[in-house]
C-alpha cells in the first residue's frame, strides 16, 4: 500500500486549469487518494481532486501548519 504524495497544507497547482490551492484533507479511493482542495479564490472554492491530477508547488512545515515561525531573543 503507497502512502499519500501530499500532504495537509501542501499548496498545489491543478494541472488541468492551473489553479493553485492547499491540501485540506486526504482520503483514500481504492488504490488511490483523492484530495480536499481550498482554491485561492474569493470567496474560497473547496473540490475534490485525484493525486494524477495535481503538482506540487511548495511543501508544508514538517508539523503541517504551513507557518513560519522565528524566535528574536
């Protein structure tokens, strides 16, 4: 069993329309995962996207929140 090659808050590109969004959840479809999408639109536009189908534009933090934080002593 293969394990998902995205992961929660990666941000992606929809290769068919070229639209980027971030990872919002994972689930698995048989031998294959499906992908919770939130577009960067406005208002939000959430789809639902197989793996073949996206392309990775910039990983997530190894803890999955997507921030960046700097401590200033």
């Amino acid at each position: 069993m293969s394990s998902p090659r995205f992961v929660h808050q990666d941000i992606i590109k929809v290769v068919a329309t070229e639209q980027v969004g971030t990872v919002m959840e994972v689930r698995r479809t048989g031998d294959t995962y499906v992908y919770g999408i939130e577009l960067r639109m406005e208002p939000p536009q959430h789809i639902e996207v197989p793996e073949a189908d996206l392309e990775l534009v910039k990983i997530a933090n190894a803890d999955e929140t997507g921030l960046h934080i700097k401590y200033i002593t």
